[in-house]
C-alpha cells in the first residue's frame, strides 16, 4: 500500500499545528518547515478545515490551529478521510475497472479486509502520540528564532 502525497502532507500539517500549539501557524511557516509546496498545502488544509480537524483565520494576522486537542486527532480516521477518493487497485475503481477477473477474484476480499486492519491500527494512533515526547519533531517543526 502507498500512502498519497495528501496523506502524507495532512499528517505533517497536523503535527505542525501540534508542535506549535497555542498560536497560529501560517500556510507558508508549514511549506519551508515541511517542504511542501503552498498550493498543495492550501487544498489540504481546506480539506482538514471541513472535516473540523483544523481551524482558520484569513487575514493578515491569519493562520491555521487544531480544532481540538492532539489526543482527540485520531490518524486512521485521517488517513480514511485523506485516502478515500484514491482506489486500493483497479478493481476498487467504480469507473475505470476493465479487470475480467472481479466477479471471480478472492483478492479484492482479502485486500479489503487488510486495508480495514491498516485503518483500525491506525485509530489506536493520536496526533499527540506522533508528538508528544518526540523531541527530534519539535526541533525540526519549531521556528528558529531570527536574530538581527
């Protein structure tokens, strides 16, 4: 399995916001900190902000913060959000699937039942697990204060 480059950027998104907690961090903070590109950044954190996982601020003094605490985030629920319009394999494809083997295939079955096993491990995992304690995370995501 292969996680999309959504996927992946809504987890460091969040754990962005994680690690500077109690402020708000800007689309552009995240990009040069995550190495991301801005506009990628933009689609995801609307699709965080409409699933209620963030929220924002526009404006000048705008920004980005969780929508409620790191031991509320759930990842699987995240990855299930993030992944759902991408399809495992060909035969999960509503449109497109031309596979002649998918009314006989056991296959899709098991998959099925991996994929839910991947998700359900991945409930068990909170935004402040990835965080909390993970000092190595807080370098790397915590702004460098700029000296004149």
């Amino acid at each position: 399995m292969r996680i999309t480059k959504r996927t992946n950027i809504a987890i460091r998104v969040l754990m962005f916001c994680a690690v500077n907690h109690g402020r708000l961090v800007t689309k552009h903070e995240i990009a040069k900190r995550c190495n991301a590109s801005e506009n990628h950044l933009a689609q995801v954190i609307n699709q965080l902000a409409q699933m209620g996982v963030v929220k924002t601020q526009r404006g000048r003094n705008g920004g980005l913060e969780l929508a409620r605490s790191a031991d509320q985030i759930e990842i699987g629920s995240i990855f299930r959000a993030m992944e759902a319009p991408v399809p495992l394999a060909e035969c999960f494809a509503d449109v497109d699937n031309s596979c002649p083997l998918v009314e006989a295939c056991r296959l899709r079955g098991a998959l099925t039942e991996a994929v839910e096993v991947f998700y359900q491990r991945l409930d068990r995992v909170s935004l402040d697990t990835l965080v909390c304690g993970n000092d190595a995370l807080t370098a790397l995501l915590t702004p460098k204060c700029q000296t004149a």
